[in-house]
C-alpha cells in the first residue's frame, strides 16, 4: 500500500479529494462517498460488429505445449495461503504476545501524533482513492536494471484483451480476459498477474501501436527498429494461449526503420503505420505494404522486412523539398495521434506540432503551443532576392539550382533554429511548457498535456479552444474512454475529467510518475515510473468504489501476511581512530548471528579543516566517500561475513560521518529500492563537520529510514542540537541531486525528488511534507552531544560506579527536551541501563576509563539510538492499519571497547511487517464482482450507454477509411 502522506499534494488549492464531486453515494459505506456525475458513466465499446481478422500468423509458430495443470496447482497453492493467513490472524487476537522475546521498557516523547511527527496513515484499502487490481506490484528498483517498463498498450482482437508493456529488454504480455484476477506462476515477480514475456531485444521499447484487426502489434525500439509482434491467442484451449510459448516468443519480423531511435508511432485511419525520431523525421509505412507482409511464411521473414523497409514514405524530406521549413522539421517528434474523426494525423514535438491529411499525406499546418500558425514557406522576399541572382549571373545554369539553394537555406535555418531551442531549454519558461502528452476525444477534440501541469483543448483543425490546470505538476501521459479523460502527472496523482475539462475527481495514484496509461477489460491501466501496474475501474469515481472499499476492508485477514525482521542499529564515534577486529566482533559481530538487517552510522572517520573543505567541494559535484571510510566499510563487511552471510545494500558518507546497511542474504529478495541523503548541519549548514546522512529502503513492502546523526557539541549547546534535529528532520530529501533544498544529497533519482526539484523554485521548505514523516519506521542514531545537567564530574562518577542510572537519567539533558517536546517528537526509546559512553581515555578499559584530564568532561549519554513505527498508541498491533510494529530487544552499550573516547552503542529491534498478498486480494476482488448482486447489478446500469455515437465527420464514402476500434465506445465487459 502505498503511503497516504502525499494526499497533502491534492488538498491546496483547487484540488479535492477523488469523491468530491459525486452526486451517488453507496448505502455500504457512508463515511466515504462515490458516485459518478449525474448517475452516468459512458462507457467504451470496442467495435460492436467487430469479426475476428484471419489468423495470418498460425504458420510462424508450432503450438506449444498445454498448461491444464497451471491453473488447478495456483488455485490449490492460493486457497492453502488464506487458510494460513486465517489461522496466523486468529493467532494473534488469541495470543498475549506476538513475539517469545520480551521487549524492553520504552520511554516515549512528547509531541506524537502532531503536524509532521504523526505516523503516516494506514489502511487494508486506502481511503482517499478508488479499490485498484495490482497487476504488478510496485517492484524492487534494485531487481528491474535493464528491464524497466516505459510503456503499455491494450488491444482487444474480438477474443479478448491483452495488455502489452515495452521493456529496455523486451516484450510482455498480460491476458486480460482470463488471468487478470488469477496469480503469477512460480519463479516470477511476487504478486504479479501471470504474463507472457518475449525473447531478449537488443534495445529498449519506446513506443507500442496495436492493430486488433490484423492481430499484431508494432513496438518502436531505441535503435531504430521496429518490430512486429503476434498476438497471443488465449481463445484456444481455455485461454492458456497455446499458440506460443509461454516465454522467450520471438517477433515475426522487423526493419531498420531509422539511424536514430523510434519516439512515436501511431496507426493512421488509413490503416498506415506512421512513425518519429530524431531531428524531425517522419515515415510512413503505407497499409499495402504491411498487409503483403503479414501473408508471408515464416521462411520468408527476411522478404517480409525488406519489402517493408523499402515501402516508407519520407515526410520531412517530401516537404522540405517542396520549399517549406518550420523548426518541426529540426526538432525530435516525441509523440502521434491519430484522429480517426478528422481523419488527420498530429505530429508533435516539445514546442510545436503538425497537422498532415491522413490521406494524402499533406501538411496542413504547424502551430507552436499557443496557437499561432508558423510560417511553413520560405520568405518571398529573400526567395525573389536569390532567384533575380541566379537569373542575372547565370541563364543556362540546370533548373534544378535554385532548389539546391533553397534546401541549403533551409537546412542552416533548421540548424539555427535548433542551436536556438536548445539554448533556450536551459531558460525556465520554454522548457516548462512542453508538450508532455496527445490525446484525441470521442467529440472530434484534441487534448494537448504540458510540463507546467496546463491541459490545453483544441478542435480537430488545429485552433485552441481553451486552456486549464488542474494540478501545478507536469503532466506524463493522457488517455480517453467515454466521456472521460484521464491525465496522470509526474506527481503520482491521476485526475479524471469530463470532455468539457471539468474535474471529476483526483486521487494519489502512485507514489511515482504515472508515464503511461492504457484502456482495457473495463479498466483504465496507469504505469508507474517504477514499474508498478495498476489497475482503476473506467467508472471510477462512481457508486461501486464504496461498495468495493468496504467488501475488501472486511476481508483483510485473508489477505494479510505478517514478517517479522530483526534488526541491529549500531552507532560509534571513532575519534578519526580505527579499531581492532576484535573491537568489531564485540560490538557488531556477537550479535549479528540473529539478526536479519544491521544498520552502522560512524562518526568522526575523518576530520580536519583540509578534508572538510575537500569533502565538501566534492558534495558540489556530487561525489562522496573517503579512503577511511571504505576502510570501515571493508572491515565491517569482513565482521558481517559479507558475501557468504550478509550483503552490502547501500552506504552513504558525508564528511566524517558514515552510514551502511547490510542485509542477510535469505532476505534479499525483499529488501531494495535503496536511496541515500546527507544534510550538513556545520558552518553555514554547509559543512558536515556536523549533520546527518540517511539511507531509505523497502523492506517487504514497508518503508524504513535510518538516520546517523551527529549534532553540534557542548554542554550549553542545547537549543542548537534541537535546531539539527529539526533541520535534517524537515530537509533531508533522499537520492535527490544538489538543489535549493538540499544541496548535500546524491544518489540515484527517485521520482519524488524528481517531483521536488521540479518545483523547487515555488517550493518553500517549510511547507514540504518531509520524506521522513512518509517512512513506516523512522530509526535516529548517533552522536547527538545531549551531556547532563546539573551534575559536577565526580558525582557522575560517584553513579556511575553505583549504577545509579535512574537518577542520572533525571539529568539528561535529550530526556529532558523529548518531554518538553522540543526535539525527537513522538520517537521512543528504550529505558538506558548502561553506563555514559562519553568521555573515555582511549585503550583504557572498565569504568576508569572516564576522562581524567584537565577538563575532566562530565559524562554524559552522548550515543544513542531512537526510533518511531507505525503506531499512534503502544498498544496497536500489526495489521495493514498499523504496518510496522517494533520493539527493542537489547540496547546496550559495548564497555569493553577501548578504541576511541566514546563508546560503540548497538540495538536491536524485533519489527512486524504486515503486508498485502496481492495475488490474493486480487481474486477476493474477482470473486466479489462475480458473487455480489449490488455490484452486478450497478454494472448493468453502467453498462446502458447508446447504441451508437454518429458523428457526421465520420460518414465518407471513402473506401480506403478504416475507422479502428479506439475509443469511440467503451467496453464494461472487464467486470465479470
């Protein structure tokens, strides 16, 4: 589930909550409203009188084998885990305790529950949007290197829908009909629907066009290939799809199409393939030439590429030949629509876009994105000027020179132009307005998309009708079913319009960009940046959300899977020292052997005035790390056992301060999409001399934070330890590159930080949701510097030797503060029963170790270790409401350990992890659309739309006019 802090992005102004606007409201569930406006959702049908095509490609494949056993081994596999998940939950309400460890007594702070220090909100189905099928679970970013999906595509032959995604390596395919309730097959991604994957390509898919009516679909490739795929056939044997295998299916051909990648595909009313790419370009692959290729044997594939390849029709060079320039001719045609209502073809790049007759292939006009018409002609002046030239000077030269010179004039032009926008995609403005996104409505109206969050409606001749914005973020990808647009935005946020731009409704939808969006089965499929599916009722926001959200709520205990993880958070200030092997296994090796996860924050590896101007020259540029610190990295690693036992998940180092991660390697496969952060708290909040560095990952779906911390020192400097708290609470932003808000973080973008930095400039960081307060569990450790009050050194001592900690925790300065609520606000943790780790004669051992020299520093609680989990009260149990529940098992610090003058503090955690078991929620979702009668019945009232929706523009006589099965009508049949 994803976390519901991010709401704040939609509650500003103009922006409601997804149900705002519905007029019907479910009788199962009245504290969440949803219906759709005025009781009505039109609803696409796919091609009423659509037949079958011919089954062209049954003789470039052998059928494959027969999955009968597939489905009754998943069902039996899926029905044992409700079972289990059943018995775990009546475990745990009839159990006193859910782990045989006894926790440690806690203390708490005070300011819990308030502003940004409240827990994240959870629940087994988010409030504050529709019910969603995962199709894919959100994956591990660490899992998916050279295997990202970028884009997806539904596309329906008559025997149902399938759902194709186009990866850096590759094709898949998805089964709507049959397996979009059903599980995936062992050995896949966990809890993602079953698929259908293709052999390796050697580059990435940029672009997917479907033609149900020839059964095939087109990808475009970033080497300049495309490729023509078959589609499966899962009428056949009960929708096991045995006209191929089930992995590895290879294409059925494919050309060179360009020297540079395919940006844009789109097929034409014509039924001709249109293709962009860089600098311009665009082809045509004529209709004819497709369907001889697609009757060729599988012996005469390499007939079938070359007759293609050779068939194109080269726009740019036909018009530019013809005497018009406009810099569309120069700039990369990023997208294509098809408007089968006008029968035109848009062509478009960041700036400026083209209208062409999709019949004669003509250019009819270029139009930059605020409407005015640019010149498509060469001026008539300077044509005249050159032409008197060449007549005066030279009669007899060929007739065919001046256009020579022409195209000259135009190609330097273009070149200019070009050097020209470039530039100017370094200015804010022109790069801000770009062209992010082309859709074409049932009304014949075009629907432009911007990187400044503007939706922009044109009429299908290419005049700007109206403009609107609905979210300041910049929008992705746009898609159209009924009378419904759907915008998805680089924020996560999806957003549902009307055809006349009005705002239905709006919800998170991801908690990444949403970079494409397909139509398909009764759902509207959106695609992460991340690589998630998900998948949205067309209906939505409409009456059956309620009735879905209160059903799958009441069933979370067949659905709920608990983890429980151990983990080990350990914190030492080395004094720029290094320790002995032994120093290592007393404080991190002896316990290492019953823990799942060992965090390490290390303060102090290196210091001086040199190496922290060094160190902070090198955050500008973005590089990190030290010689000492990777000494410590080594040596740990070799305490851990890595490799054989533990792996190394992440680290980062910010001047002498450094944090790394380990995990079991049993655990592997759930512990990813790791970032890092650092915030310099030293001089000008620009030295890390003192500060924090962060490490943010997923651990079985839950977010988790560790922060190692050093603060600023001595006794009286209380408010300033505050005030480092309160900075690297509020500004530390993971994996984000240098900006106005951070500019000590590095690491690999994520897409929130790429939402961020996209709108740092409007941004005022007080108002920014900290990443900190999203986490599912927060871990603070390090050297905070809090010493005690009140207390001379040898009546510390005299405690001290006593073990008389309760009465010196009375003096603790940190105890103190949490309770005013001043710092570390609603964090716990464990009652301290060890002795002051600072201040220590280095190799000094036992209790006499404490500073004896002149200054005779008090002792004091310096190291510590503090966290925060998913509950709100201590006593919540694990559930999807509460995620993660942590207790501590053991804080103590490690007295034997003589190499530095504080010392070493470790900590271990016993954290319950309540998850979702996709695949199973997923056929709970099923089984309430096929047993519920309310929902079957509001289906059907759904599913009354017209017969017919006849436009005028469409009745050409024509004979070459094929108008498609997109989006004229929309198909409820998804709902079975």
């Amino acid at each position: 589930m994803d976390d519901l802090t991010n709401d704040a992005l939609i509650n500003g102004t103009n922006f409601r909550t997804y149900s705002e606007n519905l007029a019907v409201r479910s009788d199962s569930d009245d504290e969440f409203s949803a219906g759709a406006v005025d009781g009505k959702v039109e609803i696409e049908d796919a091609a009423l009188n659509y037949h079958k095509a011919p089954k062209v490609f049954d003789r470039f494949y052998n059928s494959s084998s027969e999955e009968e056993e597939e489905d009754e081994v998943s069902s039996s596999s899926n029905y044992q885990r409700r079972l289990d998940y059943m018995l775990q939950f009546l475990d745990r309400k009839l159990s006193t305790s859910s782990s045989p460890d006894q926790p440690l007594p806690e203390y708490t702070s005070s300011g819990s529950g308030i502003g940004i220090f409240k827990p994240p909100v959870r629940a087994p189905v988010h409030p504050n949007r529709p019910p969603c099928i995962e199709l894919r679970p959100h994956p591990l970013r660490e899992t998916q290197v050279g295997r990202f999906l970028r884009r997806i595509v539904s596309v329906d032959d008559g025997g149902g829908p399938q759902l194709w995604a186009g990866s850096e390596s590759g094709i898949r395919v998805w089964d709507l009909k049959n397996d979009i309730y059903s599980g995936g097959n062992e050995g896949e991604e966990e809890g993602t629907v079953r698929y259908w994957e293709s052999a390796p390509v050697a580059a990435a898919a940029l672009c997917l066009v479907g033609d149900g009516g020839n059964r095939v679909v087109w990808s475009g490739h970033k080497d300049g290939r495309i490729i023509c795929w078959k589609m499966m056939d899962f009428s056949i044997a009960g929708g096991r799809g045995n006209s191929v295998s089930r992995n590895g299916f290879h294409e059925v051909f494919s050309w060179q199409a360009y020297r540079g990648p395919v940006l844009s595909m789109v097929m034409s009313s014509y039924g001709d393939l249109w293709s962009g790419s860089e600098g311009g370009a665009v082809k045509i692959w004529p209709w004819e030439a497709l369907e001889k290729s697609l009757s060729f044997t599988v012996g005469e594939k390499h007939m079938a590429s070359l007759l293609v390849e050779r068939s194109y029709i080269d726009l740019r060079s036909q018009v530019t030949q013809n005497g018009a320039y406009n810099s569309i001719f120069s700039s990369d045609i990023k997208y294509m629509l098809s408007d089968l209502v006008g029968a035109k073809v848009w062509t478009a790049s960041y700036q400026s876009f083209a209208l062409w007759d999709a019949r004669t292939k003509e250019l009819l006009k270029v139009l930059n994105i605020d409407g005015q018409i640019e010149n498509m002609s060469v001026d008539s002046l300077m044509e005249d000027e050159m032409r008197m030239k060449f007549v005066s000077n030279s009669k007899e030269k060929a007739p065919n020179s001046f256009n020579f010179f022409q195209r000259s004039r135009n190609a330097i032009l273009g070149a200019a132009d070009a050097v020209r926008r470039a530039a100017a995609k370094g200015g804010f403005g022109d790069d801000n307005r770009r062209i992010e996104g082309l859709v074409a409505t049932v009304d014949g109206m075009i629907w432009i998309g911007c990187a400044n969050g503007l939706l922009v409606q044109w009429d299908g001749n290419g005049n700007r009708l109206q403009d609107l914005q609905h979210h300041a973020f910049a929008v992705q990808s746009l898609c159209t079913v009924g009378t419904r647009i759907w915008v998805g935005y680089i924020s996560g946020i999806v957003q549902v319009l009307d055809l006349s731009g009005k705002l239905l409704g709006q919800w998170m939808a991801h908690q990444s960009p949403v970079i494409d969006l397909a139509v398909g089965d009764g759902y509207m499929f959106t695609l992460a940046n991340h690589g998630g599916i998900r998948g949205w009722s067309i209906s939505s926001p409409g009456p059956l959300d309620n009735i879905f959200r209160a059903m799958l709520s009441g069933k979370e205990f067949l659905y709920t899977s608990l983890e429980n993880v151990k983990i080990m958070a350990g914190t030492w200030n080395v004094a720029q020292g290094r320790a002995a092997p032994d120093s290592l296994i007393s404080w991190l090796g002896s316990s290492a052997a019953d823990v799942d996860i060992v965090v390490v924050g290390l303060q102090e590896v290196e210091m001086g005035a040199g190496f922290l101007a060094m160190s902070a020259a090198r955050e500008t540029m973005g590089l990190e790390g030290s010689s000492a610190g990777q000494w410590w990295l080594d040596m740990i690693g070799k305490t851990l056992d890595e490799g054989s036992t533990f792996s190394r998940v992440g680290s980062r180092q910010l001047a002498g301060l450094l944090i790394s991660v380990w995990a079991r390697n049993n655990i592997q496969s759930h512990v990813g999409d790791v970032d890092v952060a650092a915030v310099p708290c030293g001089l000008g909040r620009a030295i890390g001399n003192k500060g924090a560095v962060g490490l943010r990952m997923r651990v079985y779906g839950r977010v988790m934070c560790f922060v190692n911390c050093h603060f600023a020192a001595h006794l009286e400097a209380v408010s300033r330890r505050n005030a480092d708290f309160d900075h690297v609470y509020r500004t530390m932003f993971f994996s984000r590159p240098s900006s106005i808000l951070n500019g000590a973080a590095a690491g690999v973008s994520s897409s929130v930080q790429v939402l961020r930095t996209t709108n740092a400039m409007s941004v005022n960081p007080v108002d920014v949701v900290p990443e900190l307060s999203e986490a599912d569990m927060v871990v603070f450790l390090g050297d905070f510097n809090y010493r005690l009050d009140g207390i001379s050194y040898d009546e510390a001592r005299d405690f001290v030797s006593q073990r008389c900690f309760d009465w010196l925790r009375e003096r603790d300065q940190l105890r103190a503060e949490m309770e005013a609520g001043n710092v570390f606000q609603g964090m716990r943790e464990a009652v301290i029963k060890f002795p002051p780790t600072y201040k220590f004669e280095k190799h000094q051992p036992g209790l006499a170790g404490y500073d004896s020299g002149e200054k005779k520093r008090i002792p004091a609680w310096c190291d510590r270790i503090l966290f925060r989990d998913s509950r709100s009260a201590s006593a919540s149990t694990c559930s999807l409401d509460c995620p993660v529940v942590a207790s501590v098992l053991l804080y103590e610090a490690c007295m034997d350990v003589t190499d530095s003058d504080h010392k070493p503090v470790r900590c271990i955690f016993n954290v319950e992890v309540a998850r979702v078991d996709e695949t199973v929620r997923r056929q709970e979702f099923g089984e309430i659309i096929r047993s519920n009668e309310k929902v079957k019945r509001l289906i059907e009232e759904l599913a009354k739309v017209p017969e017919a929706i006849v436009c005028p523009q469409l009745m050409k006589t024509d004979k070459h006019l094929i108008i498609t099965q997109e989006v004229l009508l929309a198909s409820p049949d998804g709902f079975r």
